[in-house]
C-alpha cells in the first residue's frame, strides 16, 4: 500500500469561505475526504497536514523521507517566496512532490507567476479547482 501526505499551507484552511470566485465553495474537509476516498480505490493511505506557518510545512516536508511515497503540496502564498520550503524539498528530492494550485496562478498578478517549488518538484498541477489535487494523487498513484 503507497502512502501519500497532502500539505496544504496558509489561508487554505479557509477554502469554502475564501473568496469563493477563485477557490470554489468547498471546504478543505470536503476536499480532504475525497482524496481519501480516491486514495482508497487506488490501494494508498492519504493523510493530511495544513498549517498556517512556514516552519510547521518545512518540518512535514522532512517528515515525507521516511514516512510516505510522495507528496502533494499546495503551499500558498509561500510557493512563491519560500527559499526554506524550496530547500526542505530538496533534502527529500529521491521522493516524488507534486505542486498544485486551486487557480492558474499565471492568469493573475505577476507575483503569483513565479514558483520557488517547481524547480525541485516532479510536477505541476494548477488551474482545475480542487480537482488538481485529484490528478496529482492520480500521478502520483501511477507512478
Ligand atoms: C494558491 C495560489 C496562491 O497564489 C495563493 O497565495 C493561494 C492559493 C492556489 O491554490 O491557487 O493561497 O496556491
């Protein structure tokens, strides 16, 4: 059985209620347990970390080396700035990290259209709501 843990960073605690045009109207629970679900129909364990804080994400990122098989990371924000999420994924590069963005982060402001963690991820999944996170669990799954 693979397992798989799906970061989620800062303010996506707040999906459902934050500014529902772009994000959608579901609640992270909501996405979380259909992951699960999904992970089950393909034989894998799905468990999830969401924090508001840039440390408590480096130190779930370290926790992906000897506890899972990869990861799913939506790191808010922080993709686009974080030298310390960039690095904590690099020290746990021999397992597969999946990037993922509810919106099409290069249709909105020119802060957004740089990542400082795709060049260590081993994909990129943006643009399709929460379904991203379906498709890159799915990669990951096929893998
Ligand atoms: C996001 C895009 C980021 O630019 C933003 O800061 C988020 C959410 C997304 O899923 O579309 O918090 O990662």
């Amino acid at each position: 059985m693979k397992k798989i843990l799906v970061i989620n960073g800062p303010n996506l605690n707040m999906l459902g209620k934050r500014e529902p045009e772009i994000y959608g109207s579901r609640s992270l629970d909501d996405i979380n347990r259909d992951l699960k679900a999904l992970g089950e129909t393909m034989n894998t364990e799905v468990d999830f970390f969401q924090s508001n804080i840039e440390g408590e994400i480096v130190t779930a990122i370290h926790s992906v080396l000897d506890g899972y098989d990869g990861c799913i990371i939506n790191a808010g924000a922080y993709t686009h700035y974080s030298v310390a999420i960039h690095d904590a994924i690099a020290a746990v590069e021999k397992k597969p990290f999946i990037e993922v963005h509810l919106s099409n982060v290069h249709t909105r402001e020119d802060y957004r259209h740089k990542s400082m963690l795709s060049p260590v991820c081993k994909g990129v999944i943006l643009g399709f709501g929460e379904k991203s996170y379906s498709l890159a669990l799915k990669a990951l799954c096929e893998d």
